[in-house]
C-alpha cells in the first residue's frame, strides 16, 4: 500500500492563480480558488480512506504527514482569502490621505499589513506551487496576525464613519 498516487501528483503540479492587482507590476492577489478547494476536498477525502484502512501501517507516518499539510493549507487558504478580501476592501481606503490623517494608528496598523501581505504574494508570484506556498512555516500565523489587525482597523473605522454619520445625519 503507497500513499494515493493520484494526490502527490496533483499537488505536484498544482499551483495558485497570481493576478496582478489593478495596473500595478508588483502587487499580487490570488486568483479564483475554486479548483484547488475541490483538490483539496477530493485528496482529503482519499487520504482519510486511506487512513482508515486497516493495511495502513507500513505508511502510517507518511498518511499522517499528508494530513497534517492538507490540514495546514486548509487553515492557511482560509486566513489568506479572509486577509485579502479584507486587505482590498481597506486598501482603497487607506490610500486617501485624509483617512490616513484621521486614524493614524488604524493607517500604521494597514501599512503593516500591507507590506507583509504583498511580501507573501511576491514570494507567491515568483513560486506560485500551491501546496508549497500555503504550508510555508509561520505563513498561517502571519494571516492570522494579519486578520487580527485588520479586524481592529475595521472596527475603528465602523466606529470613525458611525460618528460622522451622528455629526452629519442625512
């Protein structure tokens, strides 16, 4: 018994969608994901039948190893997506001066993301491999870092137009 052929190779040569973000030359989002979750799905489903059989013993450790990254990238995929849709959406905000004027630590905060965000999608860029990308150690904790911020920021900005909408109610 081997680990599912079908699933190394898949992975092998399964890489992310890196689009370039508006009409800037190194700024980077992912692109759909669709295609790699369904790939995900389909190998974790394998890998746990495989896990499940009782002839798994020879290639216990290498079954186990297959999950743990599996597991890795879910959680890491999942960060990354909330972290760039929150990171697009704050973007456009943070580039006006006068936000930046307004809530200066909130901008500090984005400015921090921002760079470690593009940071990751260069790297990203440069190696687009998924599962290579997505299992990076410490690449989980830095999104979740990133989303942990970005909360805040938004947050203080709901709070920042809540109290320009009592200044100037309509």
């Amino acid at each position: 018994m081997q680990v599912d052929r079908w699933v190394i190779d898949s992975w092998k040569s399964t890489e992310f969608i890196v689009l370039p973000h508006k009409d800037s030359k190194d700024v980077f989002i992912l692109g759909n994901t669709d295609d790699i979750q369904q790939l995900l799905d389909d190998s974790n489903i394998n890998i746990a039948t495989i896990a499940s059989s009782r002839h798994v013993g020879p290639i216990k450790s290498q079954v186990d190893e297959w999950q743990r990254d599996l597991d890795l990238f879910y959680k890491t995929l999942d960060e990354w997506l909330n972290c760039q849709r929150s990171w697009l959406y704050l973007e456009s905000i943070f580039s006006a001066p006068d936000i930046q004027r307004q809530l200066p630590s909130e901008a500090k905060m984005f400015m921090q993301v921002d760079k470690s965000y593009k940071d990751v999608m260069r790297k990203v860029n440069k190696v687009p491999l998924a599962i290579r990308a997505a299992t990076q150690p410490g690449l989980l904790e830095t999104f979740q870092n990133n989303n942990g911020l970005l909360d805040q920021i938004m947050k203080c900005l709901e709070a920042y137009l809540e109290s320009k909408r009592v200044i100037f109610p309509r």
